[in-house]
C-alpha cells in the first residue's frame, strides 16, 4: 500500500506542477480506488484529474447549457448563457435522462438525440458531462410522487423489478451511443449521479419512503447492473444527497466506498432568500473531509438562487463562501440549475442585473470554466 500511494502521489504531484498548481498543506491524494476497475482509460484520466485539479480549482458548471438560455432554445451553433454572459461556456455540463423510453425529449424538453449530440460536442471541447435522472415513480406517477414503497417494489424480489431493469437497459443503449472517434470510437465517460437529494422527503426514493438498508440495496443493484451486466464502462458514479447536519446524517445512506467515485451535495438552502451562506462553507468543508478520507472526488452537486435577485450574489454569496475555507474551496466543481426562462434561472444571461458582477466571479483565480481546462481525459 505505502509503494501504491508513493506512485500515486508522485504522479498526481507532477500533473499538478505541469498546471502550475501546487498541492494545499493537508490536502493529501490517496490512492485512486474506482467503483468500476475496467473503467475506460478517458474515464479513469478524468477521475484522477478531478482528484488532482480540486484541491486549487473549482469548475463552474450549468445545466443544459447548450440546450437553450433564456429566450433562446435549440440553438444550432456552440451557444449558451454564460458564454453570451462571460465569453466562455462552463466547465461542466448537466443532463437529465427523466422520460427517457417515454417519449423523445425530457422533463425539460430537451431532445434525447440533441442531448447526445451536445455531450458529444462537450467531450470533444473538453468539457465534462453529468447525468441526473428523475425516474418516474413505477407504482404509479412521477418522480414527485411520494407516499408509496417504490423502491422496495423494484429491488430483486420486488413486484417491479423487472420494469426497473428494463429502464436500466434503456439507459445502457443510451450511454453506448455516447461515443466520439473514427475510425475507432470510444465512449464518452460519464458522471452518473442517480437518486438524488434523498435526504429530501420531495423524491419517491427520498428517506421517508424508504429505509437506509433499501436505499443502498437499490444503489448497489443499479451500479452492479449497469458495470456488470450491461458492461457500461464509462460512468463515474456519483452520491449526491441533499443538505444535512453532519457526517452521520450524510453517512446514513451511503451505499459503501466501493459502489462511490464522488461525494456530492445539493444545496440551494443556503444560498437563497431564507439561507445562511455560512452553512454551505460548513457542509462543503465536511464533505471535501469526508472525500479525501476515502480518497473520492468531492462536488457541489446542484446549486443556486433562482432568478439571482442580488446583483451581487455570485461574488459576495457564492464565491465568498466557497473560498471561506481552506477544505470548501477543494470542492471539483458547482453546477448551477438550469435557465428556463426570466423568473426562472440559476445561472447568468446577457442584461440580467447580475451579469457584469458574474463576470467578476468567473475572473476569480479559483474559478475554470472550458477554455481554461487541462485535457482532462488524458494522464
């Protein structure tokens, strides 16, 4: 183990110099341990320069960035809100796979082949691609349809295992259609971030619907599934509850070290109206705590202040208390929510009174976005 975590650290060490970054006192690379052993070669590289890059750089993320904006939608060019806002498009890119099987677009009318086509264009930028899915509920509903035991019906054993399975291999011909290169093409990695903000009572999977012992059975069912016999080998999978108090709470439901490549956190509580900003610095500290223990990636999952009513906001909220600590601004990356409309966005677009003050958080030496990335998929 000493030999493995030497080599490990050395060459993580010496990407970060070709950087030109340095590695924060305290901050110390354990070995990598992957959830899928055959990962790709692209997505194992990209594991590792996550794990790399935290600890001196948070990438900026959106959702559906390239799929529309505000008063824009579909776009047919390489375009999205922040780019028109800041002149660089995000690091990160969000995706919702809700629907799919259903119908041809998402919750968010996203089209699943335009969805495909814009991961594609990401991952040939360089940029980074994560996937959420609010599945419906199988017994009946959507995925905010609550009060019943969805998750119990859809283990192994369970009156709807078989509809759960079937959803898994559609999702499977999906990411094997993720994929870039001729003549030989390879698939796009993937950060795979199912069943979401369970703390939440909002979600069919959410803890007042189903037990701890369910939660993780149902999470380690769907990662055996996918790696194993769908033999899907570029997602990264990523847990990503929403707030909670402490360790234990956060703990609760983790399904083991083994079945997690990145611990996340969805918060919108303490950034908004009614929220304590000091809170978010408290939670990511513990949570970059908590990832490098056990030699993971740590996120800020899902964020933002709907509407952005404070002109200031992305630089004394969000950037302030992202950097208040030394383990809070170790976090990989911050994906805001998607821009549907004016009284419904997270992220910047061009004459929002927040814009120009966008513009100072994205100069923010903490801060990348895509231009500014390393190639993240090669070691």
């Amino acid at each position: 183990m000493e030999i493995r975590t030497e080599k490990f650290c050395l060459r993580n060490a010496l990407l970060l110099i070709l950087l030109g970054l340095h590695l924060p006192l305290g901050a110390q690379l354990l070995p990598t341990s992957m959830v899928d052993p055959d990962a790709t070669k692209a997505t194992q590289s990209l594991y590792e320069n996550l794990r790399a890059l935290a600890p001196e750089k948070t990438l900026f993320g959106h959702q559906d960035a390239f799929a529309y904006g505000v008063e824009w939608k579909h776009w047919h060019r390489r375009r999205s809100d922040v780019q028109d806002v800041c002149g660089q498009h995000p690091a990160v890119f969000g995706w919702d796979v809700s629907k799919l099987g259903q119908r041809p677009y998402n919750i968010d009318t996203v089209d699943f082949r335009a969805m495909q086509g814009w991961i594609r264009q990401a991952y040939r930028m360089g940029g980074i691609n994560t996937i959420s899915w609010h599945l419906d509920n199988f017994l009946g509903g959507d995925s905010w349809t609550t009060g019943t035991p969805t998750v119990a019906a859809i283990l192994p054993g369970g009156t709807h295992h078989e509809q759960y399975r079937a959803k898994l291999d559609l999702f499977a011909d999906f990411l094997r259609e993720l994929k870039v290169g001729f003549p030989v093409q390879r698939p796009v990695p993937i950060i795979f971030r199912p069943f979401h903000e369970h703390t939440g009572n909002w979600f069919w999977w959410g803890k007042p619907h189903a037990t701890a012992e369910q939660y993780k059975a149902l999470w380690r069912f769907t990662v055996s599934y996918l790696r194993d016999e769908q033999q899907i080998h570029q997602l990264l999978y990523c847990y990503s509850p929403d707030v909670v108090k402490n360790e234990e709470e956060y703990l609760e439901y983790y399904p083991g070290d083994e079945y997690v490549d990145i611990l996340g956190l969805d918060d919108y509580h303490d950034v908004g109206r009614w929220g304590r900003a000091k809170q978010l610095t408290k939670r990511l500290s513990m949570l970059v705590q908590l990832a490098e223990e056990r030699g993971k990636v740590a996120a800020l999952t899902e964020t933002g202040y709907e509407a952005v009513p404070e002109r200031k906001w992305w630089t004394d909220t969000l950037l302030r208390h992202l950097e208040a600590s030394p383990e809070a601004r170790r976090i990989a990356w911050v994906l805001l929510w998607r821009n549907a409309r004016k009284d419904h966005h997270y992220g910047p677009y061009p004459g929002h009174p927040s814009a120009e003050n966008f513009r100072e958080f994205a100069g923010s030496e903490n801060m990348l976005f895509l231009d500014e990335l390393p190639n993240m998929y090669r070691r």
